[in-house]
C-alpha cells in the first residue's frame, strides 16, 4: 500500500446516533473532520458544533480525508454509499483507508473488497460495540478484520474511539465477531427485561430491581449503561431501536444457519422483539422490551 503519511483527516460517512458520537471523540482526538450524511442537514448541526466540513457527496468526503468511517443502517443503505452515484468507490484513490464500522454480514466487505483494492485503497471491517455515550467519550470496543498494515496506520483513528481494538485475522472477521457479540447483547437485554418485570410484579421497587441486577453475577457493563432505558422508558430517548435490534437478530439468525448453528435464543428474542413492533414500538428503544412484557 502506498501513501504511509500520518493521518489527518477522517471522513464520518452516516452521522445517525453513533456516527455522530464516534464523529465527538473523532474531533476531541485532534482530527480534522470531514462529514456526509444521505440527508445533508442532518449532520449541518454536528458539523457546527464540531468545526467539521459537510461535503455533498461521499466520494468528495472520501476523497478529501485519509481514513473514511462509513456507519449506515444496514445492508442496502452501505451498498448505496458505495457503489451508488458519486458513492465511496468514485472518491478512493491509492492509499486511502475505508473502515465499515456497519453492522452487516461479511459479505457485505467481502463484496467490496476487490472494487476497492482496485483504486490501491485497502477496506478493513471495523464494527463497534458500546453505547453511544461511550462513542462520545473513546471507550469503544472496536473488532477489526482486515489487512494489518491498514490496520496499523488506522490505529490512531481507531484508538481515538476505543479502549480496546481487536485484529481478529481476515476481511470479514469484524464482521462476524459482531454478530456474536450481539447475540450476546440481545440475550442479555431479554434476559434483563424478564427479571426486572419479575421483580416488579413480586413488588420490588422498579429502581432497586435495577441496582440489584447491576450488582449481580450478570452485572455486565450493557446492564449499567442501559439503567435509564429500563427505568424510565418514557423519558429516556431512544439509543438503538427495537426495529434495528430485529434487523440484526434476522442477520444473526442467517449467519448462524449457514454456519450450522443452533441459535433458539436468539430466535425467542427476535419473536418478542416482532411481537412488540407489533404493538407499534418500532422506534422505541429496544429496552422497551421490558414495556412489552409489562402489558403481557
């Protein structure tokens, strides 16, 4: 790979809740940020607040930084911004470092990859796990697949987001690792709902519910950033939706039926997620399990 400058510019392409959040700790770690957003105004705000530039598309976004981040919905939105008009692809040139921190399957990057080896950039997979107010603050995890060397030169940007970065082998292992861990998350979440309703029906106060279940063998850090979600669902705006959360039980479900593995949790969890988007919780956090289970 040519072109080992030290990085300087990054590019945040799809500053919803945690591409804004990566975009704070981004811009807290000294870079100079460039931001492209589907819907430009939307980032405009960010932008203003961070001293970032807003760029039209995303090849001029790419083009103009030295590390692109690419954070979108799912599947379809990550194929748009790269392969669409005056999308990723147009923008890469030798040298360039794009990381999709998407949480898609593998072959999402794996479809990508050669288009982007191609234009003598490299593409590294580089899913998340935290909660946007970790974003903020740089205490990620961060599960990269990928080339080593890109790798490395990326790691500032990448330290600038998390406490922890695993290089987990080839292209498409971030990806995977992503689907693990939130079969993990998801299992939790369930789990969580069911013992709070629990206790409340049993006529424990909802909020030392909470603090017992934190404090327990079970007391992972999901538990704790998640308190206000579960205490007060009203007041507490949404991090990652129920419809998101269905979205990527469906993917975990797939992935593990090609890999041959039995998943029964996760599609319980997938089942109480549809019945609450059902009751039209869609949007809702998707904490708000523990509401569905509240009326059941």
């Amino acid at each position: 790979m040519t072109g080992a400058a030290a990085v300087r510019t990054v590019a945040v392409l799809g500053t919803g809740h945690m591409g804004s959040a990566m975009s704070r700790a981004l811009a807290a770690g000294g870079f100079d940020l460039v931001l492209y957003n589907r819907t430009l105004e939307r980032c405009e705000p960010l932008a203003a607040e961070l001293g970032a530039r807003v760029l039209p598309t995303a090849a001029e976004a790419v083009a103009a930084a030295d590390v692109a981040i690419s954070m979108v919905a799912d599947e379809p939105a990550v194929e748009a911004l790269y392969r669409g008009q005056s999308g990723v692809l147009e923008g890469l040139s030798a040298g360039k470092i794009v990381a999709d921190s998407s949480t898609v399957p593998p072959s999402v990057v794996l479809g990508l990859a050669d288009d982007v080896h191609a234009r003598g950039a490299e593409i590294l997979d580089a899913p998340v796990s935290g909660s946007t107010a970790l974003a903020s603050t740089g205490g990620l995890t961060i599960m990269v697949g990928g080339d080593e060397a890109a790798l490395q030169r990326a790691r500032p940007v990448f330290d600038a987001l998390a406490k922890r970065v695993f290089h987990l082998g080839a292209l498409g292992n971030g990806a995977a690792m992503k689907l693990a861990v939130n079969t993990l998350i998801f299992g939790l979440n369930q789990a969580v709902a069911e013992g709070l309703v629990i206790a409340e029906r049993a006529g424990i106060d909802r909020s030392l519910a909470y603090d017992v279940l934190a404090a327990s063998a079970a007391g992972a850090p999901y538990v704790e950033y998640k308190r206000k979600a579960f205490l007060n669902p009203e007041g507490t705006p949404p991090a990652f939706s129920i419809a998101l959360a269905e979205k990527d039980l469906n993917l975990i479900t797939a992935f593990a039926k090609r890999l041959e593995v039995p998943v029964p949790q996760a599609h319980v969890n997938r089942d109480v997620l549809r019945e609450a988007m059902a009751e039209g919780r869609a949007g809702a956090d998707f904490a708000d399990v523990a509401v569905h289970l509240r009326r059941g």
